[in-house]
C-alpha cells in the first residue's frame, strides 16, 4: 500500500506526516513537494518525496503513479492558478493514475455553507463525487491556530478583540484535525462520504475565558463592531488583505457558518478532544 500525503511542509501536513509514521511502514508514505528545496526538507525525515505542483497537471500525473491512497490537503487560494483549477488537477490526475480512495480537507457544512471560503471546496467535493472514487470529505471546523495573533496578545495582557457577536465555532488543535485525517487514510476509522469534524461549538467570550485560565493572565474581552475592528486591526499594522480576510471569518461566525455540533471528530480520534483549557495551553507552548 501506497499512501501520499500533499501539503506536507505545512503544519498541518508536517502533523498528518507524523501520525502517519506511526501506523504504516516508512517505505509505503510518499509526499509531495512542489520544489526541490522544500523537497530536501522532507528528505531528512526519511520519505519518498515527489516533486509536483496542483497547478501542472503532468507533474501529479508522474507524482501519482503506484499511488493507493490519497491524503489531498486543499491549496491555499491566491496562487497565479485558481484553486479551482489547482484541485481539478488533482482530482484528474487521480482519476488518470488509478488511486483508489481520497481523504479531502474541506470545509464546514458543504454545499449548504453560504461562506465566500467554502466555493473552492463546494466544487471540489462535486468533482470528487463525480470521480467515482472511494472517497471522505473531512469538513473540518476552525484550528486554535488559527486565532494565534488574538490569543498570544491577550495572554501577555492586551484586549482580547473580536467582532464576531454572539457567533460560536468548533475550535480544536490542528495536530488533532491532522490524527483524524490518517485515522480516515489508513482506515483505522470509519470511512463515511462526510465527517464533519468541529469542536464543541463556543463564543469567543467563552474562548478569552479558557484563555484566562490557561495562561493565568487577566485581560479585557472587547467585542467591537466590524469597522471598530477594522480600525483596530489596520491601526496595528495587519495588511489590507488579511483585515478583509479576518472581517469575513468574523461575518462568518457571527452568522453561524462555523456552528456544527456533530460527534464525529471524537469517533473518528477514537478519544475524546483535548479539553479547551488544556488545548489552549498547548498552544500557548508552541
């Protein structure tokens, strides 16, 4: 059995990279790389690494050969090759080279999400679906790393500022989202279509209150309105891009994109998450 993971330099591939090391042997892991540099990086870790890039289709085509198993980590959007098209070659060289079962991070609530986020991933399932191969989209939720900036200000005494209102999401720890993606490629768990795996779904009042625990720091909790926040986010020298960016996920929240109560992630894990103020205090480690 041949498992290929892509996004393998990132930090959530870098996790998936080290889950899966222990549950298969060294010689059935491959990984993609897109550069020789990124490439030697991977080396040293003792893997098979292939060069290929989602925008060229003949790359994955030879990266994909002999390939059984898929763990297909969506591409970051932005890159001169839409990430729509990025993933249709993924899919079609897939397709074209014989693999037998994808595991694909997308996003929560598929086809029903009205995020501007979910579209690339909303098409990708389909084109997963129409593929005809054995497949589960892991629809994961929101990553605590993800509010990293938010979190280690407060923990070292700044207000923690939101604009989400009374919007709730499903955080957990990246490495956790990661051991649920190979529990899926190796089918140590269940393989279903969807698993939409989320955290239990709190506010963000909730998040600065574990917060507080975890780190012993006492700080304000401001929510702000969208363009209070914008000021803020813009007056400390975050770029125009990425303010628009977080302003949506904020939207995002506070209309309930991010608000999925489901068991999934824990069956999937076969244990229960790490509680919140643990978690955070891993982070805070990092």
């Amino acid at each position: 059995m041949k498992y290929l993971l892509t996004g393998a330099t990132g930090e959530l591939g870098t996790h998936a990279l080290h889950y899966l090391k222990e549950q298969v042997e060294l010689n059935e892991i491959v990984v993609l790389a897109r550069t020789e540099e990124k490439a030697a990086m991977l080396r040293e870790h003792g893997v098979e690494v292939r060069i290929g890039d989602f925008g060229d289709y003949a790359s994955l085509i030879e990266a994909f050969n002999g390939i059984d198993r898929l763990l297909f980590v969506s591409s970051q959007p932005g890159a001169v090759v839409s990430r729509g098209e990025q993933h249709k070659n993924v899919v079609n060289a897939a397709k074209k080279t014989g693999i037998s079962f994808i595991a694909y991070t997308s996003f929560p609530k598929g086809a029903e999400s009205k995020s501007p986020l979910a579209q690339d991933h909303i098409l990708t399932e389909q084109l997963i679906s129409k593929s005809n191969i054995s497949h589960t989209f892991l629809r994961n939720n929101w990553y605590i790393e993800n509010e990293k900036d938010t979190l280690n200000a407060a923990a070292a005494g700044h207000p923690f500022t939101y604009s989400a209102g009374e919007g709730k999401t499903g955080w957990a720890l990246k490495r956790e989202y990661a051991e649920a993606a190979i529990n899926v490629l190796t089918g140590q768990a269940a393989t279903p279509e969807v698993l939409e795996l989320s955290g239990n779904p709190i506010t963000y009042v909730e998040l600065a209150e574990a917060l507080k625990v975890a780190s012993g720091t006492a700080f304000e909790v401001i929510e702000l309105s969208d363009a209070d926040y914008q000021s803020s986010l813009t007056s400390n020298g975050i770029p125009e891009p990425v303010v628009g960016f977080i302003l949506m996920i904020q939207n995002d929240i506070r209309n309930g994109e991010l608000d999925v109560i489901s068991n999934d992630f824990e069956k999937t894990l076969g244990k229960p998450l790490t509680p919140l103020v643990d978690a955070l205090k891993e982070f805070l480690q990092q």
